[in-house]
C-alpha cells in the first residue's frame, strides 16, 4: 500500500482485522490494549483517570468530548491510565471556568495516542456483537505502515485473560485520607485501583481511610485496628488476584465487616469459592439498570467492569463463611451485580457507589457500611 504523508493521519487496527481510519488525537505513536467503550455522556476525565482502565483503549459514545477541557479537581487519580482514546468529535475550544488545559494537550501532555473518527458507533456495534478484543492505534510515523504488519502487533499484544494488574495501579505506600469532622471509625482501605472520591466519600462518614498497597496481608489489614474493611475496583482478571483473596478470607476470618466494589465484588466472590469469567463486552458507563433483590428498587449505576461473579441466583447457598445470597442483578443481562453473608457482615456490589459525575443513587451503601460497623463495635 502507498504511504500516508500526513502525520495527521490516524488508524484504529482491531485484532479481527477492522481498520477504522481517522485523525490523530493526543499523543502521536502507537499504542495496544483491550478494546472497549462507554456510554456515559459526562465524566469523560474520570473515565481517563479511573485506574480500572488500565491496559484498555476506550472509545466514548457520547459523539462530543472535550468540552469543558481539564482541571486539577476531578482526577480519580495521579495519571491518565487508559492506554488509548477514541472519539468521535473533539471539541475544538473548552470552555467551562475550572478549565486548566484542554484535554488534547492533557493526552499529549502524558503521551496517550488516541484517534479521532466518525465510525464510533460501527465500532461499539462490532464489540457488541464480536465482544472485547486486542486493538491498536496508530499514528505519527506509524501512520502509513502496512496494514498487516501493525495488525501482527496487534495479535501479538497482551489478553485481558489472566491479567494481575492491580498491583500495577496499586499505591506503592500507605496513605490516610482523615475523616471529615468527627471521626467515628477507622477503615482499612485496600488498594487494587482505588479512584479518589472512594475514600473521601467514607471520610464525609467520619471514617479515617487507611489506603493500602494491593499485596497487604490481612495480618497487616488487621494490625491498624480497623473496624472495618474495604477492598477496591481495579483492572484485570480477578482469577490472577489470588494475594487478595488469601487476604479476605484472613479478615473474613475474624469477622470485620466488610465492603467491596468491582474488583473487590470478584474478590468477595473468589474468596466465598465462587468462580468469575469474562463478559463478552463489559459494562463501562453510568446508565446500568440494577436491582436490589430484597426491596425490589432499581438503581441507576456506574459500572466499569469487564469480568463478574458466576453465583447462584434462585437463593442462598453455602460457603465456607456461612450462607450467602445475590443481592444485586443487572436488569439488561442478569448479570450478578452483588453479594452477601447472611451470617457474617459482609457484603458487595459490582458497580461504583461513589460515581463522580454520578449518578448517585446507590450512594448510601457508604452508609450501610457504617452501620454494619457500628454494629460490630456495639457487639464489643
């Protein structure tokens, strides 16, 4: 094939085959991830920022994105973690009075490819139906390579399958995030991804957050006198996390309450001997309908999830810590999207409570987890 000249120029090469053209967006390079998408309209910097989008190029559906640029209040994190970006309209201005930056200097600025292109929602059709899959995007002076050479790299990228990214994402060192006021518990919050309004969500709750590396053992869970444990989302496959299933169970254990979320969902599920798997695509967005098994209410949630636990459904079952129940399906496929011990005070979902940019109505598991502390502490 003839060589492109403009280093404007961009290809999104899907593992199938599927080449997608369009402009170059953010940094200019190559870059290679599992590829998935969004359907979320606002929250496009904390979709960036979110470290359970590590090693995957996300494409938005929303067709317009940039527009209220960047600014230093609503990273979920220390860095951009998405491996590339696709969108279809780039705002050309940004305009919104928190602005920093735009967010195509932002990408630039911490050396994300991304492409910019009009097939967006062919390409979210093509993972429904094919489901996730290996990608690449090319730009720069890898705009006009051969077609099958940068599609060989692609194929020979790294699976999702097997993949143990937490401890990639994961705090190197401990930090404490001080409750908010008066402080009324002390929680130790383990780190397999942890986005920022996490811990300060349970700080507005007067709980003084604990955040801890990834591979903590629950001995060191459990040394800071913790009235209560938190494990986080993160990326990856849950099956490859078997350092923080050996740690719930030690604070299963000694009967800490516990809570998780996404990741920490697949923990629970993994530690109570339940198996996961990998869904076909995902669900990445803030418009997942869920309901609540015993009152029957459904929730609208944010989720960025690409595996989930397989548990019985038709009522409780036993595990080694007593009997247990899905408290929590997902109306669009049925998927599990919650667990918990009937006899024990723990319990999980596998959407995102603390959603920044919402929505917000599952918010006041936060407070369900204090009363199930509060209770453990009354038992003393």
């Amino acid at each position: 094939m003839s060589r492109v000249d403009s280093q404007d120029t961009a290809r999104l090469i899907l593992e199938d085959g599927t080449v997608y053209r369009g402009t170059a967006y953010g940094a200019r390079g190559e870059t290679y991830g599992e590829m998935v998408f969004n359907t979320g309209m606002t929250g496009y910097q904390e979709t960036l920022t979110d470290p359970s989008y590590h090693r995957q190029i996300v494409a938005m559906t929303a067709p317009h994105i940039g527009n209220t640029g960047v600014n230093e209040e609503d990273p979920e994190s220390r860095r951009i973690w998405v491996a590339g970006y696709v969108v279809r309209e780039p705002s050309r201005v940004s305009s919104n009075w928190r602005a920093t930056a735009s967010l195509e200097d932002r990408l630039r600025q911490e050396g994300v490819v991304g492409i910019a292109m009009r097939g967006t929602r062919a390409l979210t059709r093509r993972l429904r139906e094919h489901g996730a899959m290996r990608a690449g995007v090319f730009s720069g002076d890898f705009a006009g390579r051969d077609t099958e050479e940068l599609l060989a790299k692609v194929r020979q990228s790294p699976d999702m399958l097997g993949a143990d990214l937490a401890r990639e994402v994961s705090t190197r060192e401990p930090y404490l995030v001080k409750a908010i006021g008066e402080r009324r518990f002390t929680v130790a919050a383990v780190d397999l991804g942890i986005k920022a309004m996490t811990p300060y969500r349970m700080a507005q709750r007067g709980c003084d957050v604990h955040v801890l590396p990834a591979e903590s053992t629950a001995e060191e869970i459990l040394a800071l006198g913790t009235d209560g444990v938190f494990f986080s989302n993160g990326p990856g496959d849950p099956a490859a996390a078997g350092y923080a299933v050996d740690a719930l169970r030690g604070v299963l254990d000694a009967g800490k309450p516990f809570f998780g979320i996404c990741f920490g969902n697949q923990m629970l599920g993994r530690a109570l001997g339940l198996p996961t798997y990998k869904l076909r695509y995902g669900h990445r967005g803030v418009n997942q309908p869920v309901q609540d098994r015993v009152t029957g209410r459904v929730h609208i949630t944010s989720h960025n999830h690409g595996f989930a636990v397989e548990a019985p459904t038709d009522g409780p079952f036993d595990t080694p810590y007593g009997r247990a129940e899905v408290s929590h399906v997902n109306l669009n496929d049925g998927c599990v999207e919650g667990l918990r011990l009937l006899d024990r005070p723990a319990f999980s979902v596998q959407y995102h409570p603390e959603a920044a940019a919402g929505p917000h109505d599952a918010a006041g598991l936060f407070d369900r987890f204090c009363e199930l502390m509060q209770s453990a502490k009354g038992v003393k």
